[in-house]
C-alpha cells in the first residue's frame, strides 16, 4: 500500500508540466470572467419594529367580554403575516417596479422596471414582461422576521448599491402605506359593528329606564317590601350594566376615529435602508483562490485516474 502511494505521488510529480499548464488555463479563464463578466452583489438591510400591542387589541371592550371580529387586525403577529403575503403579492411587486430609483451618484433617476431590464425596451405582451419584472424583483428582497422581538429584517440585493438602497426604501414605504390603508379598511368596519351595537344598546337601555318607571308606577309602597325592594334593585342594576355598556361604546368609538385620524406610520423604522458601499457577495481574490484550488484538485483527480485506468487495463489483459 506504502509502495502504491509513493508510486502515486511520483507520477503526479512527474506529471507537473500538466498540472501547471491546468492551472494557468484555468487562472486565465477565472480572471478573465472575474474582470469583465462578473458583478458583485451588493445588499441594503433595514430594520422595522411592529408593536406587540395595538389599540384594538386592548379594546376597553374585552373587559365586558364583548368580541369584536376586528380586536386583532394591528397585532404584530397579523402584520408579520400581512408583509409575508404582501412581499410575494404580484400587485405589490408592480405598484414598486414603477417606483424610481438612483443607479450611480448623480441625480438621475430611472424607473425599477427599467433598471431590472438593463433600460431596454422589452418587446412582447405586456403582462407577461410585467410578470417577469415582478418575479426579478421579489428575488431581490429577502424578509426575516423575529417574532420574539416582533421585528422585520428587511435586505434588498442587487449589483447596483445605489439601486439596492433605493428600492429597500420604497419596499418599505410601499409595506407601511399597505398596511395602514388595511388597518384603517378594519377601523371603518369597527365602527360600522359599534354603530350596530350602539343601536341595540340604545333599544334595551330605552326598555331598562322604561321598566323600572313601570315598575314604582305599579307598585307604590316599594319600601315596605323586601321583594319588591329586590326586584327593583335587579331592574336598576340592568339598568346600569346597559349605561356602562353605552359608556364603553362610545369611548371605544372615539378611540377607533383618533386611531384612523393619527396613524400615519404602521411599524416604527429601526433602521433605515443602509447604502452597501462593499459588495455582500464573495470578493474577487478569494472566488479566484477557492477556484485555484478547485483546479489543482481537479488535476491531481484527472492523473490519479488516469493511473487507476492504465491499472485497470493491464490487470483485465493479465486475467
């Protein structure tokens, strides 16, 4: 075995010329595709913070132990949820491809659609060029979410560092103008389901103060009866239960139209999109180094076949 082994390494010493002229080839191809064909990937990273709690969430209305169908539209969770469809939405992805952005240090701008077809004018049926912008354009982004901490990590890709920035930041503006207009679509619809309940509120508060006006016009001596006592305090406490209920709609009601008046921003921005000023993607010294190696490793492979062929070959001519 110690004999095959040095027999091996002799001839790949021996085999040197080859393996040098292998690697010089190699070295050339590598660097000629290095230099003129390959462009580094650059990458913008952004971070938001999507509050835990919301003012639907903590509806003054749980505490009676009403269930409104919208309590958890704002909670970090659904938002999570909402940006995961929104980023692979198709519709979205369009509404950004007409977005403009920078592609060197000048101020001129070009749309993103533009700019991922290399500001060419694409020829075919619309929808299909639009389908094939969008489906670019969502490879670029990447989302991860953390959702102990409720928050969204947003990176942008692209061999332009000033495109990368750029459409990091419309991805965001675009997401946060989404999720307020569906916020305040949940807010017109809370205060419709108030409304409703306000108008049925209304009826039995009306039915309890009527009751009980029945009630001490019917009975006149109530004093003087512990039963009628009772069951007047039962109509008065129904009474009260419905003026609570009335009082906690209507905060809940002004609470749902300041919430639609103020909200403005739907997540706090951790961190605003950075400008990738190195490439994120592996240099050019070390794809030329993993390369070499890979090449010198291919060689030696090549050689030390070639002698378990020639092997192969002279043992079935002895058998």
């Amino acid at each position: 075995m110690e004999t095959d082994l040095k027999q091996i390494i002799k001839v790949i010493i021996s085999e040197w010329k080859f393996i040098f002229k292998s690697m010089t080839v190699i070295s050339v191809t590598v660097l000629i595709y290095l230099l003129f064909f390959y462009s580094p990937t650059y990458t913008s990273k952004s971070k938001v913070y999507l509050s835990k709690l919301s003012s639907n969430e903590m509806s003054l209305l749980s505490t009676l132990g009403m269930q409104s169908p919208f309590l958890n539209s704002g909670s970090a969770v659904n938002k999570i949820s909402i940006i995961d469809e929104l980023l692979g939405s198709y519709s979205f992805l369009v509404r950004i491809l007409e977005k403009d952005v920078n592609i060197d240090s000048s101020d001129k701008m070009i749309k993103i659609s533009a700019f991922l077809s290399d500001n060419k004018t694409l020829e075919g049926d619309k929808l299909v060029i639009e389908a094939a912008l969008a489906n670019k354009l969502r490879k670029k982004i990447i989302a991860t979410t953390d959702f102990e901490s409720s928050i969204v990590t947003i990176k942008v890709e692209s061999e332009n560092k000033y495109a990368a920035q750029d459409i990091n930041s419309h991805v965001i503006d675009e997401i946060n103008q989404s999720l307020v207009t569906l916020q305040n679509q949940a807010g017109e619809k809370k205060l419709e389901f108030i409304e409703e309940r306000m108008l049925g509120i209304n009826a039995k508060l009306s039915e309890a103060e009527q009751a009980i006006l029945d009630f001490r016009y019917t009975n006149k001596n109530i004093t003087s009866s512990p039963t009628l006592q009772m069951n007047l305090e039962k109509l008065v406490r129904n009474l009260e239960f419905h003026v609570k209920l009335k009082t906690l709609l209507l905060q809940e009601r002004e609470l749902a139209v300041l919430d639609k008046i103020e909200k403005s921003n739907a997540f706090t921005t951790l961190e605003n999109p950075t400008f990738p000023a190195t490439p994120s993607s592996t240099r050019r010294l070390y794809m030329l180094i993993a390369y070499l190696i890979v090449g010198l490793l291919f060689s030696i492979t090549f050689i030390v076949g070639k002698i378990f062929y020639r092997n192969l070959l002279i043992y079935i001519k002895n058998f």
